[in-house]
C-alpha cells in the first residue's frame, strides 16, 4: 500500500470536478453521510471482489501452481522448482493487485462521467501510476527487490495477462457509469430525497435563520420523516 496506493490518494487533491458536478442537488447533510454504507459496499464488496477475483484467476495462471497447491498445501515443498512456481504465483498476484489498482483508481476518478469524455486529466495521478508501474516491474525484474518482496522473474506471458485485468475493471466500470446516468437522467438516482417526500422542505427549513433556534430544527427533523434517500 505504501508504494501504490498512497501516491494515488495523494494525487486525488489534484482532480478536476466532473462536467454536471455542479448540476447535480447536493448531499442531504443528514441523511447522506460522507463515509455511508455505500462507501463500504462499493470498496469491500464490489471493487474489492473483482480485484480479488481478477488476482485469483492469474494466480492459477502459473504453469503447474495448481497442482502443487492441491498436493503440498503451503509448503513444505519438494523442491526447490515447486517454491519457485508458488513464488511466482505469488508474484503475478502482486503484478494483478497492482494493475486492479491502478484500474480502481482510474475508474473513480469520476462517480458518473465516462472516462471516454474525462480522459484522464490529472498530471499528478498520471505520474502516480507511472511511478506504480515502475515499481511493480522493478519488484518482478530487480533481483534487488526478490528478498524483500518474495518476488522472482516472470515469464512475459505472466506479465501481459493480467492487464486483463485493469481493462476489465475499467469497463464494468464504465458500464456501472452508464446505467447510473441514464437513473439520474430519470430523476431515479443521486445525491437527493425522493421527490415524492418533498425534498427541498428540509433542506430550506434546516437553512432558516438563526432566530428559530430549537424550533426549526425540531422542524426540520420532523420534515424529513418518511422521507427515502436515493443513495446510488
């Protein structure tokens, strides 16, 4: 993590907003937290499962790996051949984590514009991922960096496959992207209250004059009963 993610979350303080960020209502103080369930669902449960499956399915990519791992558990290994295949599958899921990465990081860079029409205009995060690119290619081919890492050569096969990977990431993304703006389109989705609960009552009131004290905020609190978040 030290040496791909947090140059990718450092880059972030230098993203330019989406076209329509500015159009869209804003976040419900109240009832849409900054860090809500949805943050976790999306990190753990979707982008989380589809890096981990994408580095599994390189993983038994490696020539005999499966076979080992199916007769000798964890080790100890026969020989010094079969440590070696197992440390090459663990160095292919290195290679794929890091390239899910830089996929994860890409593919949210923008929560609804598509990357076809964002491109890719942040200098600092291109730099992070060159730099990410380096040191993963420098952890496979340095012999350096084997001890530290448990990492040794890959064939080149090994090394293109899980590119796989990151463009697949970036297009299931890019799907998710799309299916969401056609909802906001229809007033289905975003970062308001359901228009049939009266949305903008709460917000105005929770915004009144300082005069109201205690009242309007008990107001305020009463006028969102009832009222659904649309959360996606």
């Amino acid at each position: 993590a030290i040496g791909t993610d947090i140059w990718t979350a450092i880059a972030y303080a230098f993203q330019p907003a989406e076209s329509k960020l500015m159009a869209r209502a804003p976040r419900h103080p109240k009832l849409v937290k900054l860090a809500d369930w949805g943050v976790g669902v999306y990190s753990y449960c979707y982008i989380g499962v589809l890096q981990a499956t994408f580095c599994w399915l390189m993983y038994m990519q490696v020539p005999g790996l499966v076979d080992i791992w199916h007769n000798q558990g964890t080790g100890p290994y026969e020989t010094a051949d079969d440590e070696h295949t197992v440390i090459q599958g663990k160095t292919i899921y290195y290679w794929t984590l890091l390239l899910g990465q830089i996929a994860a990081a890409m593919s949210t860079t923008t929560e609804r514009q598509s990357l076809v029409s964002y491109c890719l205009p942040n200098k600092m995060l291109n730099l992070a991922f060159v730099f990410e690119l380096a040191l993963g290619l420098v952890s496979i081919y340095g012999a350096f960096m084997h001890g530290p890492f448990d990492t040794t050569v890959l064939p080149r096969d090994l090394v293109l496959k899980p590119i796989l990977a990151l463009v697949s990431i970036v297009l299931i993304e890019e799907i998710r992207k799309a299916i969401f703006r056609s909802l906001e389109d229809r007033g289905q989705c975003g970062w308001c209250l359901d228009t049939n609960a009266g949305a903008m009552v709460a917000v105005s009131e929770e915004s009144g004059s300082e005069e109201s004290g205690t009242e309007s905020t008990e107001e305020t609190s009463t006028s969102t009963d009832g009222k659904r978040p649309l959360l996606c």
